[in-house]
C-alpha cells in the first residue's frame, strides 16, 4: 500500500468532523475512500443516519448553574470522560500506516474508550498497550468455535473489559459504490487477529446456496448468545439491534448492554435511522438497562439529541477513518476534541450542566 503522507499539524480550515471527511479525499485512493464513505446499495439507510439529526430540533434553556459542569458518565462500571467512545472500524491500516495503534494512542490522549474491531490489522495486545483508556473488544463469530474462544480468552487476558458482540452483519451488504470504484482488500492489509483461512472463506460447493445456506450456515443464532455468556466473564453488549422485539429478547438473555445501530447504513438499505429507532427500544428496555447508539453522529448536538432520546452514550464511526487518514493519532485527537467542545457547548446553550440533566425537556415539540 502506497500511503499519500498525513499532515503533521492541523490546518486552520478543519473546523468539524465532515471537514475531515472532505479533506480525506485526497489523503485515501479513490476505490478506498468509496469503501469507507459508502452505504449499501441506493443509500437509502445512510443518508437517513444524517437527515434524522437534521429533523430533530432543540430547546434552549437559560440561566442555569454550572459550577458542576460535566461530560463525565458512569457505563458499565467505568467512569467515562464523555459519552462517546470510537466504534469498531476494521482494516485501518487502508487509512494509515500505523492503524488502530495510532487510533488507540489518540483514544489514550484524549481518554475517550475504544472499541477494537475483530478485523484489526494489528494485534489486540498491541493495540491494548497504546491506551489507559477503557477498552472494549468488539467480536465477529468465527466458523470454529475455538476461534472464537481464543479471540474472547485473548482479549479478557490484554485488559480489554467488555466484549461487543456483533449480530447485525452476518454478511456484509453490497455497497455499490465501492464496487463501481473497484475496491478490494489488498493482500497486505489483513485482519492479523483471525486465522487467515476465516477471514474469507465463501468458496462455493455444489448444489449449496452461496449466501442462504453457506454464509448464514456460520452465522451466530440466538443459542451462541447463551454460550458465549457462559464462556466469558465480561459483560456482553450486543451491537446492531434496530428491532425492539429483538432488544427485549437480547435483555432477557443476560446480556448487560445493546447498541443500536444499523452499522452506519452499510448492512441493509431501507432500515430506518438509528436514532428513530431509539426510543421504542428504550420504551422496551426500562430506564436502567445501558443502551448506546451509533450511526451518523457527526455533531456534539447529535450526542446531545441521541441522550435526550434515550442513549447513554454513542459511538463515532467514520469520522475515526476519515480523520487517520488525514493526521494519524493527531487528527483522531483532534477530531475527539472537536466533538468534545460540541457537545460542551450544547450542553451549555440547552442548559444541562450534566449529562444526567438531558432529557426530553431539551427537545423542541411544536404547539
Ligand atoms: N462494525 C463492527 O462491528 N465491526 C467492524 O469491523 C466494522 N468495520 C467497519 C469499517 C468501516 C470502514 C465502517 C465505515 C464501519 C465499520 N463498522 C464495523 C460499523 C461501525 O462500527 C459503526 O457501526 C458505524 O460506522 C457507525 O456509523 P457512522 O460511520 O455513521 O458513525
């Protein structure tokens, strides 16, 4: 891979996270860029994950006291700086050089937890060793149950504290755009975790429908849910839950967590944003159950609008990418805290000294 230099300082003009998006073009070949920015089929889902926010308007509140003013949440045990963590990216090294250690080395300096993707394309105890901050290890089932285990034991063993299951994308959907820009994996950006044989491994046999028997013949069904928890220690959240029926289903299992998400528009087109989904499935879930959200977060405002509807904390997905590319461990710090000062500052113009104070009340209702 032929890596176009990050910038070592941060130009005047990045200001917000989509002007990481912008700038990144001309740091990622074109059929890259397509692969990361790219929803599945017409998009539908994706552009949804942005229109949603645009839809949801807000409520000032003046003259407030802020002298306790504060990002800081309580999650699953842990302290958190802020409400926002970086979500599970795959093969960053297609971004830069040094990957996921420099998204974790900016995750420790801006003390934000991370979530690292099965498909890392550096080793999950390496990664671990670049950041105090917390982290989670985000799992994709293996065909071999072994492999799956050895995944789990290894990142119980490097520190990690949760593992995030992901239920959402057995198969991945066909995003158009990256097949039009001609994207494929180059063969020296591996997801070093796995056996190379798993990674892959969809060759057809006679008579056997490729996608309906084969693929989903590997796929996690609601029993593995069962036996993962009892291979494991750690809390389990489960990530890619659109259906409230299905969250009910997951909290009645045991399992200690659930993000919703529809994987940033990238699974099945037609799904309704994440953030609509929201509410109905913290109506299913009760007040107490710890409920993240991902999907187009873009804006401190987002986080804002996400915890109003009823998130404890959300996840940013491409802006990490985005911002690698263009700055490495720099432009993902940076990038953190863009967001931090957003969020802050709408915290402050809707009257909430702390995350606690967000509710309802913060969003606009007309009549
Ligand atoms: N989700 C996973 O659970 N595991 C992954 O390995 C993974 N890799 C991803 C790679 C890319 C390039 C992108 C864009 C997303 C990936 N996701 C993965 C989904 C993200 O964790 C997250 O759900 C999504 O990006 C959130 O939407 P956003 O990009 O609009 O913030």
């Amino acid at each position: 891979m032929k890596y176009t230099p990050p910038l070592q300082t941060i130009p005047a003009e990045i200001v917000c996270l989509d002007d990481y998006q912008r700038y990144a073009k001309d740091f990622l070949s074109h059929d890259i860029y397509e692969y990361i920015a790219a929803g599945t089929a017409d998009e539908q889902t994706l552009n949804r994950n942005r229109s949603a926010f645009a839809n949801i308007e807000l409520t000032p509140r003046v003259l407030r006291d802020f002298s306790s003013g504060s990002t800081q949440i309580s999650l699953l045990g842990h302290n958190l700086a802020h409400p926002f963590l970086l979500a599970p990216l795959g093969y960053q090294q297609l971004c830069h050089a040094s990957g996921e250690l420099a998204t974790a080395m900016a995750a420790d300096a801006m003390d934000t937890a991370i979530v690292v993707s099965t498909l890392a394309t550096a080793s999950l105890e390496d990664i671990a060793a670049q950041t105090n901050a917390p982290k989670w290890f985000q799992l994709y089932f293996q065909a071999r149950r072994e492999d799956t285990l050895s995944l789990v034991t290894r990142a119980e063993a490097a520190g990690y504290t949760a593992i995030v299951l992901t239920i959402d994308a057995p198969l991945s959907g066909l995003r158009n755009r990256a097949q039009r820009a001609g994207f494929y994996l180059p063969p020296e950006i591996q997801a070093v975790n796995i056996p190379a044989s798993a990674e892959f491994s969809q060759a057809g046999a006679p008579g056997v429908n490729p996608i309906l028997q084969q693929l989903m013949a590997l796929a996690p069904q609601w029993q593995d849910l069962r036996w993962l928890k009892q291979h494991t220690k750690l809390p389990i959240i489960i990530k890619g839950v659109i259906n409230p029926n299905d969250a009910k289903r997951i909290a009645d299992m045991g399992m200690d967590g659930i993000i919703v998400s529809n994987h940033g528009g990238r699974c099945l087109d037609g799904l309704p944003a994440s953030i609509d989904a929201l509410p109905a499935i913290r109506q299913a879930l009760g007040d107490d159950f710890p409920l993240l959200l991902d999907s187009g977060i873009r804006r401190g405002s987002d986080i804002l609008k996400a915890i109003a509807l009823g998130a404890n904390a959300v996840l940013i997905g491409r802006p990490q990418a985005f911002s690698l590319a263009v700055a490495g461990a720099l432009g993902v710090a940076h990038m953190l805290r863009l967001l931090k000062e957003e969020l802050e500052i709408t915290m402050a113009l809707c009257g909430c000294p702390q995350i606690t104070d967000i509710d309802r009340n913060c969003l606009f209702t007309p009549g």
